[in-house]
C-alpha cells in the first residue's frame, strides 16, 4: 500500500475554507489509521465493521449539516462533500453507513418530522447511538418506486403496516427504519419504525460480490402496529423520499472520488515503481495516457461537486444537476477501478491493493439511489420537458 496522495490537480484547496480542511483532515487521519488497515478482511469476511460506528458518530460524520440544537454540526454542504469523499477513500460501504444516516434517516426526520420526534431520535442519531436505515426499494419496484406496495391503514392509536422493502443498507443492524408506504387513499407517507415492534422481522440479504463491508437486508412487515406519533405528518407523496434522495444523491457524488483518488494514486505509484523492458511502465505511452485521463476526470469531477454544493448552500441546487453529478461521478470512479486495475496486472487482482473492492462496491453504487439510466432520463426529462418514465 502506498501513502496516500489526493488529487488537487486544480488547485480546489484554494477553494475550501480553513473549516472545511480541517474536517477533511481529521476524516481522512481516521480512515487512514481505523479503515484502511481492517477493510480488505472485513470484505472478505462479508461483514460490516460495526464497531466504526461510534467513532464516525464521534468524528462528526453522522448529521454535519444537522443544526447543532439537535446534536448535528450545523456545517455546510461542502462540508458534508468533503467528509464523503474521505470515507468513500476508506470503502463505498463506510460512505454509505454516513449517507443512509445522515441524508436517508436525519434529514427526513429533521425536514418532515414533529418536534418530538426530532428531539427524540436526531441527537442519538447523531452520536451512532442509534443507527437508522430507509426502506423505499420493493421487491417489485426499485427503479419505480411510486408503484409500492406496502401501505397502512389506521386502527385507533396505531397505525398497521403491511409489506416489504428489499436491498435496504443496515437493516439487520438499525434501531430504527424510515419506511415509506401508501395510506388508505394510496398517498405515500413516511413512518419511523422502531426495531422490535411484533411483526417487524429485518433478514440479512447474503452472497454479494460488491459492498461487502456494507450490511444490506430485507425489512418486513406482517400486521405491524406502529404509533400514531410516529407518522412524519410534513409531508405527503413521493416528493418525501425523493427529497432525501436528492439529499444522498449529492454526497455520491462527492464520495465517488473518494474512491477514484485512491484508484489513481495508487496505479500511479504502481506505475512508477514497476519495471518492464527495463523500464518503469509510467514511461509507457498507454500507461501515461490513463494516468493522465484519471487526473482530467477526477479534476472535472472535483469541480462539479465544488459548484453543485454552493448551489446546495444557497439552496439552488435541481435534482436534476444532483442527478447529473452523481452519474457522473460514479461513472467516472468506475471506469478508474477498472482501468486502474489493469496498470497493476495481475497483481491488481489481489488484496494488496484497493481496486477489486472499490470496483465491485462501485457496481452498487453505480445502481443504487437511481441507476445509472434513470439518472440519465431524468436529465433527459429536465431538457426536453418529456418524462421517459409515463
Ligand atoms: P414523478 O412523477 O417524476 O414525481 C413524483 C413526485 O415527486 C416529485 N419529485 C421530486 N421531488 C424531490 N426531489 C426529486 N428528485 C424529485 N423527483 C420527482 C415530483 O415533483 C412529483 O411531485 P408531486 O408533488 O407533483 O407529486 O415520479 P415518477 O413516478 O415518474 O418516478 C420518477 C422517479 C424520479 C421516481 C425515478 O426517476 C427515480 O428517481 N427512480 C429511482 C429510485 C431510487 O433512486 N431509489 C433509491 C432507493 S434508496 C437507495 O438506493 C439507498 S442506497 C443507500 C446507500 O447505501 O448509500
Ligand atoms: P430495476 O428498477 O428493476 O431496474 C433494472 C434495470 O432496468 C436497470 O438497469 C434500470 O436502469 C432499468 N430500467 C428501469 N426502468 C427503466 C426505464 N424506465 N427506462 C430504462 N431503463 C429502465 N433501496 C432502499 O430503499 N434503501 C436502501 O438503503 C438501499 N440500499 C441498497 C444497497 C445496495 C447494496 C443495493 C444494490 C441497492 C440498494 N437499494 C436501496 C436499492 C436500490 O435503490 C435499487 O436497487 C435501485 O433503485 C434499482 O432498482 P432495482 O434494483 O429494482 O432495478
């Protein structure tokens, strides 16, 4: 493994603030001592580190754009960027335990609850105390999520949810799952359901080839009896989870990155280093041609997101560019796993080095949250003003 080297191609450090630096900084120190020397094993062994949970709580990275008075960091959402792509460098899956509990579990809370239930829930969640996870995917309906099936009727103080969600990231392990599902009149609304609650099973979905060190599962829901006060009353229709989506759909975007810079890095070292013909294969013309695409797209990249979370500061950021960023992005990260992987030769293939892992978790990320398609219909929708998807 070599040290790692981050991509300021551009000179974007010029562009962050002494906050946002030492955010980075500490997330990246942390990754480096408390990730990258366990995450090859735990992904062989297909379990998530759990144990890391407390600590990114710890660290700041449940909730940073949370207001404080609920137990957030009140940052920015260049802040929040900055603190994806560390984790992403670390492993798709650790980014992914931080943007289901920030952006899929707080910020649905935060934006759409009552003040109890954000009394209630946010502080501990954003300490790791408590760990949530969001129940939208079906078994039948991913890309379509409007046609769910899963509803609730009322029956006096409670509320009985029937249905299932599939391909839900830490259910096995969540305290409490936000679970959107249609009212007797069809409209969707979300509910927070506690862990524990008769009918309420969570199975482990096994044999992934990608995200292994991320917990992914099933919630199911037999005759379950939720409290009234546990209904989000802010909001109505699929608007609700969309918004969040729009939420996680931006961090993706940056913590894509995350994973590119340490596929770039680490080829780049390689190729520096290796010798064929008696001569390091960074001389090579097709190698330098790769090295130098990866530092282009990671610089585009860098710049996208740069301006994409200003636009969130100021609250002008489309869905539609959030979508554009994070296929991008995610693209981008892809083809640098694979194409990296092939400057290393077979030894790209081992665990000595990142981008097998990084490869395959990118074949998730690459699908969930909006696949790669469906983000670009989605673009396609916002220039021509014709949906693809009715
Ligand atoms: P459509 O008719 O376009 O819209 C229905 C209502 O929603 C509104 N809306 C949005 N609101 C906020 N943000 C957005 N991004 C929104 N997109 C649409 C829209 O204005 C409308 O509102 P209203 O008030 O008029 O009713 O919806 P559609 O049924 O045609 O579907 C299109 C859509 C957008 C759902 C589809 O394109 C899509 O995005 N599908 C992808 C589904 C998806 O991304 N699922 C992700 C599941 S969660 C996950 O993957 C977590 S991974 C976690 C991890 O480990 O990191
Ligand atoms: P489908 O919707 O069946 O799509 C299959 C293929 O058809 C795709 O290539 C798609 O692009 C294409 N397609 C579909 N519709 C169209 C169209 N109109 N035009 C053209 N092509 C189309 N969900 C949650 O709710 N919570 C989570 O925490 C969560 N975590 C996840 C973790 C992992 C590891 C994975 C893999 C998924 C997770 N998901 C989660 C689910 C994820 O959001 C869905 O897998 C995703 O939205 C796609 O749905 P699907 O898999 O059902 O594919």
């Amino acid at each position: 493994m070599y040290p790692y080297k981050p991509v300021d191609y551009f000179g974007i450090d010029e562009l962050l603030t002494e906050e946002h630096k030492i955010i980075r900084s500490a997330i990246r120190d942390w990754v480096s001592r408390a990730v990258v020397p366990i995450i090859e094993k735990a992904a062989h062994d297909h379990k998530f580190p759990q144990h890391l949970l407390k600590e990114m709580g710890e660290l700041g990275a449940f909730g940073p754009f949370i207001p404080e008075k609920y137990g957030g960091a009140g940052l920015d959402y260049i802040s929040y960027g900055v603190i994806m792509t560390e984790l992403e460098r670390g492993d798709s899956g650790i980014r992914s335990a931080a943007s289901v509990q920030t952006s899929l579990v707080m910020f649905p809370i935060h934006e759409f609850g009552s003040e109890e239930q954000k009394q209630k829930y946010l502080p501990k969640l954003a300490t790791g105390e408590m760990i949530g996870c969001f129940g939208l995917t079906e078994p039948n309906h991913g890309s379509d999520p409007g046609s769910m099936e899963t509803k609730f009727k009322e029956d006096g103080d409670f509320y009985i949810l029937n249905g299932s969600k599939m391909w839900i990231t830490n259910s096995t392990i969540a305290d409490i799952a936000v679970v959107w599902a249609k009212d007797e009149e069809g409209t969707v609304r979300g509910l927070i359901v506690e862990k524990g609650l008769e009918g309420f099973a969570a199975p482990e979905t096994k044999g992934k080839w990608s995200l292994r060190a991320s917990v992914t599962g099933e919630l199911v829901f037999d005759n379950v009896k939720v409290p009234r006060e546990n209904l989000l009353p802010n909001v109505k229709g699929l608007k609700g989870p969309l918004s969040c989506l729009n939420s996680a759909r931006y961090g993706i975007a940056w913590g894509a990155i995350g994973a590119a810079m340490d596929c770039y890095n680490t080829a780049l070292e390689y190729a520096l280093e290796r010798k064929q013909f008696n001569k390091p294969i960074a001389s090579f013309q097709l190698i330098q041609k790769k090295l130098a695409e990866f530092v282009t797209e990671i610089t585009k990249a860098q710049l996208l997101v740069w301006r994409l979370g200003n636009l969130r500061n100021e609250e002008k950021a489309t869905p539609a560019q959030i979508s554009m960023a994070k296929r991008n992005n995610v693209s981008m990260a892809l083809q640098i796993a694979r194409e990296s992987r092939q400057i290393l030769g077979a030894m790209g293939i081992t665990d000595d080095f990142p981008m097998m892992r990084h490869m395959m978790n990118l074949e998730s990320v690459i699908t969930y949250e909006g696949t790669h398609d469906i983000h670009l219909l989605i673009t396609g929708n916002d220039i021509t003003g014709i949906s693809a998807f009715n």
